[in-house]
C-alpha cells in the first residue's frame, strides 16, 4: 500500500541570474488507489513540482517534505528515490545515443529489484509492455527515444510505468501532444496499472481531455506554485466551461 | 558544452558535368593543405608554431624527427586468404605506388628511412569473406614503415591493422581502392603506455568504390595520425569514423583531410573521443576541400567530446573550404562538453545508480561508433576496452572523492 505524502513544499528553480521560487507550499496526500489530477495553466508549476519531487538538479527544495510510504524523499539521490518506488513520466522524455531500450529496461529493472531479471520471462514482459503501448518490438533494439515521435516517447514512458510498477507515479503532461488513439492507448496504460488499488498517481495536465479516459479521485486546481482549490471530477468540467482565469485573477489580487 | 554547426546545402546541383574540368585540378593555396613532398629538406624540423604542428607536444615527439636510417620494422605477422598478398618491396617501388607525397617530416622520413617497404595487395574482384588481420608490433626500438595497400577493382575486404608494443612507429601508409571496390580499413593503435606513434595515411578511392574506414586510438604516450582522403574518379564513398578514449598525460590527435576532387563523391567523418585524467589532449582537425570540379558531391563532418574529469583538453577544429556552390550538401558539427545532465537524469530516475548511468552514456556515445566496424570479435574487445577504461575513471574518481 502506497501514499505520497506532499507537506508545505517549498522549491527553488536555479536560474543563471540566481534561484527563483517556484513552490511556495504545497500540501497534497494521495493515498492507495487514488489518481490525483493536477490542474494548473503554464507557469503555475507543475511541472517543476514533478521535477522537484523525482530530485531534478536545477530544482531545489527549500523546506516542506515528501514522504512515500513514511521514507523521507527530500534528502535522497535521483536513483535512491526511484529505488525507493517513485517514478516520473516526463513531459519531454531525454534521448540517450547507442543505448538501447533493451539494455535500459533491464539495467533499470536491475537496479530497481537489486537482482537481474530472469531473461526468458524478461523479454516476454519487455514485448508485451512495448505491444501494449503499440510500439512494436523493434523499439528494443533502437537507442533510448532517439529517432522516436513524440507520441512514441511519451507511449514509451507508460510502457515503462506498466514494465517497472512503481509504488508511485507522477504523470508530467503525458498526454500533450497526443493524437486521440494514441491517448486512448497511453489511458489504457494508466488503468492497468492503478487497477490493483494499491498505486498512488498524479496527474499532471493542462487540458481535461486525458479525464475522460482515467477517472481521478480528486481534482486540484494548481495557480503560482500553491494549490488553490480542490474537488471531484466536476472540478475539472468546471475548469473545461470556465478556465483558469478566476483563479488566476483571485491569486494576482491576493498578492496586491 | 561548446558547439558549432554549420550546412550548407544546394539541391539544385547539375547533373552533368564537363569532362574536361576533371583533368584541370588547380592548385588550392592554403595553409590548411601543406605542399606534399618526397624531399626531407621541405620538411624542416618543426619548432611547433607552425599550422600542423600548433598542437603538438613537440618534445615528446621529436624521435619521429630524426633523420636516420631504421633498422627495424614492426614485427608484422599475419594469417592470409587466398586472394591477399604481402610482400616486401623496394622504397623506390613504395614510391612509385603511393597515393601522394608525404605532408609532414614524419611521414617523409618514415617513407625514406624505413627498413622495409610492403605491399598488401587483394586481387581484382576477390571476394574475401574473413577479415585481413595484420598485427604490428613495436619492440621499444625506434622503426619506421612504408606501407602499400592496394584493393583490386571490384574487389571486396575488410582489413585490420592491429599495433600494439612499445618504442616510437612512424608511418606512411598508402590505400589505393580500385573501381567498383568495397573496403572496410579498421586500424587499432592499442599501443603500450609508452609508445609514440606518428605518420600519415593516404587513401585513394576509386570510382564507384566504397570504403568505410575506422581509426581506435586508445593506447600510446603520443598518437598523431594524418589521414588524408580523395578520388580517383567519380562515384567513390567514404565513411571515415573515429574513436579514441585519453587518459592522464595522454595526447592523442587525428588530422583528417577529404579532399572532394571529383564530383559526385561522398564523405561523411564522423569522430568520438572520451578524455579522463590530468593532462589528456585529444586533437581533432576535420578539413574538407571542395574543388571546383567536385559538383554535386555530399559531405558531412562531426567530432564529439566528452570530457569526464577536471584537467582535460579537447580541441577541435573542423575546416571546410568551398569552391563550388553545386553541391549537395556540406556541413559539419563539433561538440565538446561534460556529461548531459538530462540524460544522467532520466537514467537515474529510473533507479539506475549515477556510476551505472554514467557508464551506459558512454558506452552508448562509442557504441554507436564501434557497432559500424563489422568484425564482431573486434567489435567485442573494443566494447571491452571501453569498460576498463570507465572501471579506470570509476577507481580514479573513487580515488580523488
């Protein structure tokens, strides 16, 4: 049973003219089985909430905690908290030359198990993530996202939430720039691997289309690095008739 | 992390051209392109402030500067096919079949003072299934090679050139591709530490003919190769591709020249060297000349660095001169820089340990280089010497942390 635990976070972008702050105390819990969406316009934050939390080094966490399952994140290595059960889909997964999905899949699932996967059942698994996500087997033998569209890398991305099965996931923008198959397949994705109830998500997004394919548990609405407001599902229809705009202008007004 | 890119691209290249501009080639005066001669007297001991010799660490490679008669050869061994021929011949002979004139006094007193010329020689049309290996190696004396290697028309050969030992080698090294032929030139200097190796490769392609060559420097004291290219008729393809992984005190420097001066030919370099270690320079010039008759031709250049530690050099510096505008594209890239952040990154983010992480980066960086060779045993070992160098930076690190 896993729950991410988001206690007043603070975060810092560094920046060539000197740190900036991003997060100015988030407060989020989600729990087993919950898909949390996290809703905001460009520039809120969200992404660098997701970074902050995977342990990206331009990001710096100036207090607050994240915790999963009691173990504190903050303080951990990038890899120490993958190995902790954390992952991070990437808005804009990294292209890494002459290494190839085959040989990442099993270098991370390694790491992640502390042993070597059995090669027989491997391989099987490895295809049937990759044909789930319809990409076809040849994508193990190619480098690491290079060469691929933009729908394969983030496809790629969930094949890789389905293979590894963290105890918790952040999705980042994973459906931007997805045709309307290719969300569906990468939605897919997602249920299989929340339906045994016990993973936790959240969902980045900027647009409410991917919600109608994963049902969220709750719904917060993200503005200048804070969580304003929280909901259900009929949060995010609000948000589809209405858009950020009140939000935004509720919180320029607060800060005048 | 520095990077140029330059292309320059022309789709609209004619089809046909003149056939009385190819026997034409002018002269192109440029300090790039040094007047090659067989005469030792136009190569003056060099001071190291000239254009070629700039980056040179003059000191540890004035050996190869001596003009005296040497005794020894590699000691060259071998296992041939039927089709391959290797035998000693006269330096007049050397002479008469090589590409060009040496560029450089290295090459010019490797040429004249060698012990002995060879001729490696693949018969018109062979089939040659098995890679050539010829292993070369230095006993800790001073020797010197005048070598010939020629491929007949349509004929088709991988050939390894495999150096390994001690002592200081100075080479001249002639590579003439028939019409229509394939060859595929792996060379090795997989020397001891303190080897010194210097000298120039010249490589002519024939018409239609298509050679991919691959130059591994991981090993040595002082590695600097002058590898020219050009053709001897239209058609002809090259495929220069590079690596070399520098350690501490290391230099290491490859020099190549493509010469496009004939049209309708293809070039693309594409070198990749890895630096760990105080004092490790790597040098990398890519010049490309593109002559006036040499409509329609592609060619592309890149070298990539990565520089592991603190302490390092890598220079490089691609040139291309352009006479003619009629071509179908030219360009060239250089980068050189630490590792990428984003990828450490991604990787770690997926549990993998910033040392693993590391090593995949850089296996990948190579392998991209080292899975084009074609000799799988040669593929392999090379792969394994990339994993003992990284072992290497992991322990110095370990080490200096």
């Amino acid at each position: 049973m896993s729950t991410l635990v988001i206690s007043d976070l603070h975060v810092d972008v560094l920046t060539e003219s000197g740190p900036k702050e991003i997060l100015k105390g988030v407060n989020l819990t989600a729990r087993p089985g919950e898909i949390h969406a996290i809703m905001g316009p460009n520039g809120s934050g969200k992404s660098t909430l997701a970074y902050a939390i995977a342990g990206h080094p331009n990001y710096k966490i100036t207090s607050g905690s994240v915790t999963l399952d009691g173990v504190e994140l903050t303080e951990m290595t990038v890899d120490e908290r993958a190995r902790e059960g954390l992952f991070l889909a990437m808005q804009y997964p990294v292209e890494v030359p002459g290494v190839s999905v085959a040989n990442f899949l099993r270098t991370a699932k390694t790491a992640l198990d502390g042993e070597a996967p059995k090669i027989r059942t491997w391989v099987k698994d490895v295809e049937k993530a990759l044909g789930n996500m319809q990409l076809d087997k040849t994508f193990s033998a190619r480098s690491v996202n290079e060469g691929f569209s933009g729908g394969e890398k983030k496809r790629h991305e969930i094949a890789q939430l389905e293979l590894l099965n963290p105890k918790a996931a952040i999705l980042d923008e994973t459906d931007s720039g997805l045709d309307i198959d290719a969300l569906r397949v990468v939605s897919d994705g997602v249920n299989r691997f929340t339906a045994s109830g016990d993973r936790a998500l959240l969902l980045i997004t900027h647009y409410t289309r991917i919600l109608r394919y994963i049902e969220p548990t709750f719904v917060h609405v993200f503005i200048d690095g804070r969580i304003v407001d929280e909901g259900g599902r009929e949060l995010a229809d609000k948000l589809e008739a209405e858009g950020y705009e009140s939000y935004v202008k509720a919180a320029a007004a607060a800060v005048a | 992390m520095s990077t140029t890119a330059d292309t320059i691209s022309n789709a609209a290249a004619p089809q046909a051209v003149a056939p009385n501009v190819a026997s034409a080639i002018e002269t192109v005066d440029s300090h790039l392109h040094p007047t090659p001669s067989w005469d030792i007297a136009d190569h003056p001991v060099p001071h190291g402030r000239e254009e070629i010799w700039r980056f040179t660490p003059i000191k540890r490679f004035k050996g190869l500067f001596s003009d005296e008669p040497r005794t020894d050869s590699l000691e060259w061994s071998s296992d041939l096919p039927e089709g391959v021929t290797m035998e000693p011949i006269t330096p007049e002979q050397a002479h008469a079949l090589s590409v060009e004139a040496p560029v450089d006094r290295v090459s010019a007193l490797a040429a004249k003072n060698a012990a002995k010329a060879y001729h490696l020689s693949v018969a018109a049309n062979a089939e040659i299934a098995d890679p050539v290996i010829l292993n070369g190696k230095g006993t800790g004396s001073a020797v010197a090679d005048h070598v010939i290697i020629s491929v007949g028309a349509n004929a088709e050969a991988t050939i390894v050139l495999h150096y390994t030992g001690s002592g200081s080698y100075a080479e001249k090294t002639d590579i003439i591709v028939g019409d229509g032929a394939r060859l595929n030139l792996v060379t090795l200097q997989d020397w001891a530490d303190d080897a010194v190796h210097g000298g120039q490769r010249s490589l002519l392609v024939g018409r239609d003919a298509r050679v991919k060559t691959i130059t591994a420097s991981m090993g040595g004291d002082v590695v600097r190769l002058q590898e020219n290219s050009r053709f001897a008729g239209p058609g002809g393809e090259v495929e220069a591709y590079g690596l070399y992984f520098v350690d501490a005190g290391q230099h290491v420097q490859h020099r190549l020249f493509v010469d496009h001066n004939e049209p309708h030919t293809k070039s693309n370099v594409d070198y990749r060297g890895a630096l760990q270690g105080k004092g490790a320079h790597s040098v990398w010039i890519g010049d490309v000349l593109i002559r006036k008759e040499a409509e329609g031709i592609d060619t592309y250049e890149s070298n990539k660095n990565l520089v592991l530690t603190d302490g390092c050099q890598a220079d490089s510096v691609p040139n291309l001169e352009i006479e003619t505008g009629e071509i179908a594209g030219a360009g060239h890239a250089s980068t050189t820089g630490r590792f990428d952040d984003l990828q450490l990154f991604y990787l770690r983010s997926r549990g993998i340990t910033e040392s693993e992480a590391r090593r995949l980066v850089v296996h990948g960086f190579f392998f991209d280089i080292i899975r084009r060779i074609g000799v799988p045993k040669i593929e392999d070992q090379l792969m394994e010497q990339v994993e003992r160098e990284l072992e290497q930076a992991a322990i110095t690190q370990a080490l200096e942390s």
